[in-house]
C-alpha cells in the first residue's frame, strides 16, 4: 500500500521519538570499551563516552541524517529534533577544547551540519558612515594632464 505523503514516518508521536533519542544519548554515555594491559597481560573494560554525532543518533533510530533532519520540518517533532541537535552540537563544541582530540574534523563537522563559519569582517567606514566612492575625471590642457576628483555617493 502507497502512503499518500510518502513514506509513513518511523515515529508517530513525539513521545516515542524523544525516548528513543534519550536511549541514545544514555547508549553514548555508557560505551564500554576493552583495553589490554600489557605488563600483567590482563583484559580490563572501562567507560569511554561515545561522540554525539547526528549521523549515530539517525543510525540509532533506524534512519538515515537527512530523514532525520525532516523530522523538524514537522511543526509536533520540531522541538525535539531541535534539542536533540543542539545538544550534538554542544557536545561537539565542547570536544574541540579536548586534548588529543582531531579538531579540524570537528570543524568540519560544525561547519557543515551546524552552519558554523570561519569568517572575518572588516568594516570599511569613516566615523560609522560610508566612505564615499570617488570618480576621478582627466582632462588634458596643452598635453599636461590634470586630475580632478569628484566625490560620488555610492
């Protein structure tokens, strides 16, 4: 059966949507990892949070990042998606202060899931008003050329 709207979305109610997010948020901050001691040759297991990340949240889910990312163009599921990538986003910002961690992939990633920019503005005033734009007319007498500015307003 063909769904007029499409295809019928994984969540139907905010509800589910939101529990299912914080399960992962709790999945990521529980991560155990193995580790290996090489002197006493033993195993050990210790806690090691996972990365927020909106592509592992939309894996989580059982989507792809861009279905999630519709799920905000529905005004019911706009809120939680919102928070749900605003604290992806913190995590991430947070992470970039982190030693040993690879910030120029982190940039990357707030610059192009997070519309963050690398951007320096320069202001080109006189006293908080525009400079005004000069034209600069040449007229020649008896070979000798002249210059002669005249202020425009841009």
């Amino acid at each position: 059966m063909v769904h007029a709207g499409g295809r019928p979305k994984l969540f139907k109610t905010v509800e589910e949507l939101e529990e299912k997010i914080q399960e992962y948020f709790a999945y990521c901050d529980a991560r155990v990892v193995q580790g290996y001691d090489n002197k006493t040759n033993e195993q050990f297991a210790y806690v090691s949070p996972e990365p927020y990340t909106m592509s592992g949240l939309a894996y989580y889910l059982g989507m792809d990042r861009k279905s999630l990312l519709n799920y905000k163009n529905t005004e019911e599921f706009f809120h939680t998606v919102k928070a749900a990538r605003d604290r992806v986003e913190m995590d991430i910002d947070r992470r970039l202060n982190d030693k040993g961690t690879f910030t120029p992939g982190l940039i990357f990633n707030l610059k192009n899931n997070f519309g963050w920019k690398d951007q320096t503005q320069q202001d080109i005033t006189s006293g908080g008003k525009p400079i005004l734009g000069g034209q600069t007319n040449v007229q020649t007498y008896n070979g000798n050329s002249q210059a002669d500015e005249t202020p425009q307003e841009n």
